[in-house]
C-alpha cells in the first residue's frame, strides 16, 4: 500500500525516484504482492469450505422426510403463491424497463 501511494505521488509531481527508492519500492511491492497472494488462497480455501458445507447441507434437507398430506397441501399452496408473486413482480419489472 506504501508503495503504491509513493508511486502515485511521484506520477503526480512527475519526478523521477532515485536508486535507493526504487529499490524500496520493489521490495514493498514484492512484499504487498506476497501478502495478497495469501489473502487470496485463504479466500479460496473458505470458499471451497462453504461450498463443500452448502452441498452437505443440501444433502440433509434433501434426504429428510417432506412430511405429512396436510404439510405438503400448505407446502404447495405456499409455493403457488409465491410463484404468483414473482411473476408478478417480474411482469412489472419488466414493464419498467422497458
């Protein structure tokens, strides 16, 4: 981050850095770099994570019992209506964007 501030403010005063700067400023780049290389494979290890918990849980819910005749008539009700609503909305979303 210092290293791209100090480079920022060299292009805007337009100067040219010495030796002992450039060097500082690769090393601090290469450092940022490094650092965001680590940022990056923890971002992807928790997201492998979630998606590895979001399959197994998707698993459970499947694998579980859709309950009872009266549970599934309010499921199903529930679900018409809800598919109501959202053609509704997009019917109306629609409409406005166009």
């Amino acid at each position: 981050m210092e290293a791209l501030l100090a480079n920022a403010a060299m292009l805007l005063l337009q100067t040219t850095p010495d030796a002992a700067s450039s060097a500082a400023s690769t090393a601090a780049s290469h450092a940022t770099t490094c650092a965001d290389a680590n940022y990056l494979w923890g971002a992807l290890a928790v997201a492998v994570l979630a998606l590895l918990v979001a399959f197994l849980f998707s698993r459970s819910v499947l694998a579980s019992d859709s309950g009872t005749e009266e549970m599934q008539a309010i499921s199903n009700a529930i679900r018409e209506g809800a598919e109501a609503f959202m053609r509704r909305q997009y019917t109306t979303i629609g409409a406005l964007a166009l």
